[in-house]
C-alpha cells in the first residue's frame, strides 16, 4: 500500500512539473502602450503574424494575443462617404481611367502615391473621367487617392503591370 500511494504522489507531483513544457511563451524583444487622441494601442515584438494590412502611411501586422476592446463613442461625427467612382482596367499597362458617377466634383483632387507613401503625381479633378497616364511609372503597386479639401475620401490600389 505505501509503495503504490508513493507512486501516485510521485506521479501527481510529475504531472504538475510536465504542464510548464505545454504552456504558449514567447519571448518577446520589445513591448510598449502608445496613448493619443485617436485611441491606444498596445503593441510588442516578437509575435508570430498571421494578417498584414497596408495603407498609404504604413503597414500593420496583426499577430497572436492581441487583445480585443469595444469602445462606446458618444456624440456624432458627419462621416462623408466620398464620391461615387471606379478606377479601370486594374492592372494596366498604360492608362487607367477613373470615373466618377455623382455630378459633384468640387473640391476633388488626386494623388498617385507609391508604396512607401510618396507622391507620384497630383492632379485636379474636373470631368465625370479622368484618364491617367501610368506607362511611364515602374511595374509596382501604387495608390490613387482621391481628396475632397485637401483630406482623403477614397483610396485605390492600382497595379502597374
């Protein structure tokens, strides 16, 4: 009987010692909380990615163990949708032409950005379409922004073959 309750302590007590070679770490080289008016974010490096999201002032890599918050904003902001238009054909070789379906085009301008954020080219915006010569640009991915008062309200991604 003493042989038997000593095997299941030793056993028990193995049991608990075996849960730590089991646990998710990850030994991370940097870590902080960045605070502003537009919210926090709490970031670290070292984490595996598995989502990657890019725009024109960066990219973000989404990774593990990332924390989910809802936030309840109070009050309301008037958020303009932007004009209605489409960018075409996409991927192109030469030009691409970007139409536009509402009839008002007051204020609107564009931009060809490149993917580290430069400016290309800028442009007004004054007919229902505008055609935009690409062939001298290097086979890449750039970004057409469109600008309603100097602020951006709709963003393409154009693939320059």
């Amino acid at each position: 009987m003493k042989i038997i309750l000593k095997f299941l302590i030793l056993l028990l007590l193995s049991g608990f010692s075996m849960t730590e070679l089991f646990a998710q770490q990850y030994i991370l080289s940097a870590g902080n909380q960045a605070s502003g008016d537009g919210g926090t974010a709490t970031w670290s490096v070292g984490l595996m990615t598995f989502s990657e999201c890019s725009g024109i002032s960066g990219t973000l890599s989404e990774g593990i163990q990332q924390p989910f918050e809802i936030f309840i904003l109070v009050g309301s902001r008037d958020c303009d949708p932007g004009p209605e238009c489409t960018v075409f054909p996409n991927p192109s070789t030469g030009n691409v032409t970007l139409k536009f379906n509402d009839l008002d085009l007051t204020n609107l301008s564009m931009g060809i950005y490149d993917s580290k954020g430069k400016q290309i080219r800028k442009g007004l915006v004054d007919s229902e379409k505008v055609d935009i010569t690409i062939d001298d640009l290097v086979p890449a991915t750039y970004y057409l922004v469109i600008l309603k008062k100097e602020q951006p309200v709709k963003t393409f991604k154009i693939i320059r073959k």
